[in-house]
C-alpha cells in the first residue's frame, strides 16, 4: 500500500498541473479575448449604423465585456485602457446621435451607468481573485506543513528503531547471565523503557501512514471474529475479569490489520487504567447503518475537564497503576476510524470506567 498525492491523482484524472495548464489557459484565454474584441467591434458598428436602436448594440457590448471579465480578470492597466477607450469610443456615438436629434438627450445617462456596471464587476472580480490567492496561499502553507511533520514523524519513528533494537538485544544478553540482585531489577526497568519506546516508535511510523493517506485493503471481514480474536489474545493476561459480548455483525468492508491496530490500542489503555480484579469489556453491536465496537473498563473513568484532549497527541492521563502509555495509541485509533469514515468517541461506561466506541460505516 503507498500514499498517493494530490498531483498524482489530478495526473491519473486527467487534470493539466503546471507549465502545460498555464499554457492551455493563455491559449483559451486568448481566443476568449479575440472573439470578445471581435463582438464588441461588431456591437460598436451597429451602433453606428442604427440610427435611433443605438442603446440596444451599446448594451450588449458592456454586458458582453463586464460578463467576460468576471472569468478573465485581466491585468489592471489594460483593463482600464479597455474601458476608457470602449467608453470614449461609445459615448461618442451616442453624444453626436444626440446632436443630431436622432435620440433624447436622456440616453446620455447611459454613458456613466454601463461604465459604472463594468467597474462594480472589476472590483467585485479583484477582491475574489485577491482572495482565491490568499486561501491558495494558506492550503500551500498548510500542506508543506504537513509534509514536513510527516516526514519528521516517518523519519523519527526509523530513527529510533535501531537504537532500540541494539539496547533491547545487550540488555536480553545481559538478562540470561548470573547477574546481582542490585543489577536485575535495572535491567527490567530497562527493558520497559525500550518496550515503551519501541510502541512509542510503531505508533508514530503508523501515524505517519495514516496522515500522508495511505490507502486501506478493505475487504469483507467478520468484525465479530475479529473482536472475538483480539479479546482471546488479550485473555492472556489473567489479572483482569475480560469479558467478550459481540454480536453478530455480518461482513464488513474494513482494512483489518489497522483495525487490529486499533483496538489493540483501546484495550491496552484500558488495561494501563485498571489493576487486578478489574473488568475490561469487550463488545460489538450490528445497527442498519453502521457497526459499533465498544471497549469499557471499570477503572477510575474520564475526568469530564480530560475528555476534550483524550485523542491529543502525546497527551498523557496519568494511570493509578501500570506503566504510563505513549500517548499515541488513541490518537492513532481515531487516525484508523477516520480512515474508515467512521469515528471513535470516548465516554463514561456503564462499568463505571471509561468507554470507548469505534463505529465502522456500512458502506457495501
């Protein structure tokens, strides 16, 4: 699976990026001109030669011009060049029909308000190119900002992975010799550390993925096994009362691998919020519209000030008990539902703990 970019897809959709689409805009663009140069000569002539319909030609040669400059938007010298002379070169007519009596003096008020029409559009057409920019401008920060903090997640993530590995190894080695019972207990500490850097490591390489677009396998997966999976693997782990209620849900087009990722990710802070004795919760319910995975713990719960800043990178509630997580994993959790078109919430449970919530939509 690879990222793929927005130039990548406005290539495969056919879209004219770069130095190609200028020039297929000036070359439109131009004939645009002509053909417009063209009209208004031809309305400027009938002026000319109807003698009491003058107004009529003189109307359509401003609409055609005002019209027109509202998607060209030409530069603000020519335009003004444009609109005097087209203004000059028509009140003439107009003013020496007046002389001659051919038309009321009153059709001279013509003269200031269609210029005046033309110059409301050259405004109004500024202010919106002017702010297209400023928007296109922002979007080009806010992408290259995003570009970077990928790379530097991506890049973080291998950098640290060698060091890790290299520490993990000595440290095992270390482990499996007669050793003090000073020493043994640093290595554990030790190895934890690792193990919290390492998880720490994966979650910031999955984030990454996720941000720059990754695409999903989606493929028809029996959510309910999958639950029922991951609760066995869980289950292992005999100092929580773990309890698996999923039913049926059908099959459900989803990336299974990130949504393992995922739940893993809510169990794993359930258990860093419960101790023994604790009851961790498994469960899935089947709706019309879309599928509800649930994880509840009757842990110490959510403070309702926390709730707002769960899903924050790097952002910590402190357990009672248990090693401190990576700040990571729930971040990453929602990263994989709205990579589904779904969401993640966090509430209180019913358990009296903290619930989680991952809706997967049904989408065929």
């Amino acid at each position: 699976m690879s990222a793929i970019s927005y130039k990548q897809r406005d290539a495969a959709a056919g879209v004219l990026t770069g130095p190609t689409a200028r020039r297929a805009w000036l070359s439109s663009g131009l004939t645009t001109d002509c053909l417009l140069a063209a009209f208004m000569l031809a309305m400027l002539v009938l002026m000319t030669r109807m003698p009491g319909e003058e107004t009529i030609p003189y109307h359509f040669l401003f609409l055609s011009l005002t019209i027109v400059y509202g998607f060209r938007v030409w530069p603000l010298w020519p335009t003004l060049l444009v609109a005097l002379a087209v203004t000059g070169a028509t009140g003439w007519v107009l003013g020496d029909r007046v002389v001659d009596g051919v038309i009321d003096g009153a059709e001279l008020a013509e003269v200031p308000l269609m210029p005046a029409l033309f110059v409301a559009m050259v405004w109004h057409a500024r202010r919106r190119i002017a702010a297209l920019r400023q928007v296109e401008h922002m979007a080009d920060q806010r992408r290259a900002s995003l570009d970077r903090e990928r790379g530097f997640l991506r890049d973080t993530s291998h950098a640290i992975r060698t060091p890790i590995t290299i520490a993990r190894g000595h440290l095992e080695l270390a482990g499996t010799v007669p050793s003090t019972d000073v020493a043994r207990p640093h290595v554990e500490v030790a190895l934890r550390q690792l193990d919290r850097m390492s998880a720490l490591s994966n979650r910031l390489l999955a984030l990454a993925r996720l941000d720059a677009g990754e695409e999903l396998d989606l493929r028809p997966t029996d959510v309910t096994a999958l639950v029922g999976e991951i609760g066995q693997n869980w289950t292992a782990n005999p100092d929580r009362i773990w309890l698996v209620e999923c039913r049926p849900t059908g099959r459900l087009r989803v990336d299974p691998d990130w949504l393992e990722l995922a739940l893993d990710a809510l169990v794993e802070n359930a258990v860093h919020f419960t101790e023994s004795g604790d009851t961790i919760r498994l469960g899935c319910t089947s709706l019309p519209e879309y599928v509800a995975i649930t994880v509840d713990d009757s842990g110490p719960g959510i403070k309702p000030d926390d709730l707002p800043f769960v899903f924050d990178r790097f952002w910590h509630r402190r357990p009672e008990h248990g090693p401190m997580g990576s700040g990571l994993g729930l971040p990453m959790a929602r990263a994989v539902a709205d990579a589904h078109g779904g969401t993640l919430l966090a509430m209180a449970s019913p358990d009296g703990g903290a619930r989680f919530v991952l809706s997967i939509p049904r989408t065929g």
